[in-house]
C-alpha cells in the first residue's frame, strides 16, 4: 500500500506486491505526475513499480545476486533516464560471509538494465 498526495489531502493506493510477503519500497522519484518510480526489495528480489497518474504496476528489473537484491534510491530525468542504486549478494551472504556488492541499473524507457 502507498500513500498520494492529491494537492489536497493523502490517500490510500494500492501497490502491486510480486506475489510474496515482506516487499519493501525504498526510494522515489518523480518527473511528472503520471511518471513516478518507487523502488525497494521483494524477498530475494528487487522491487521496482512504476506509476502511470492512475495506477502502480510491477516493472521488471535486474535482480543479479542468488539471495538478496536491494534497491534503496531512485532517480529520475525523464521518461526515458531514471537510475536506481543499492546491493546485491551472492549465496555466501547467506552464511554469513559478507560478499555484497553494488548494484546500479538505468531505466532506458523501454527496460531496466
């Protein structure tokens, strides 16, 4: 669930969840008021969800690590350049070794990459 601010007063809105409990969102951005990014984690994945001035939708995104992938900030140019940064982790991550590394990927306005 969201929260948007309509000039007015805050109201609820819901968010697409990937089908898993715990996603969190993190970071957002916005170049208008129907291109709004918001981005976060799901699980074992990233969470990116975009929203279009009526409705958030699920987008995917790249997700490189095999146990944790985190997007924690957002930003966006335009329609067609928006960055998000955070982490990711390989399967030692699990064991307790810590072998995390940068994530960054570009929104080209087709994909995330």
């Amino acid at each position: 669930m969201t929260s948007h601010w309509n000039g007015s007063g805050w109201r609820r809105v819901s968010s697409p969840s990937p089908g898993v409990r715990g996603s969190n969102l993190y970071g957002v951005t916005a170049t208008s008021a129907s291109n709004i990014w918001a981005v976060g984690w799901a699980r074992t994945s990233t969470l990116i969800e975009h929203w279009n001035g009526a409705a958030w939708k699920h987008v995917a995104s790249p997700s490189p690590g095999s146990t944790w992938n985190t997007l924690f900030g957002v930003a966006a140019d335009s329609a067609s350049d928006a960055w998000a940064v955070g982490w990711y982790c390989a399967s030692t991550c699990a064991s307790g070794s810590a072998a995390d590394d940068t994530l960054i990927t570009h929104w080209n306005g087709t994909a995330w990459k």
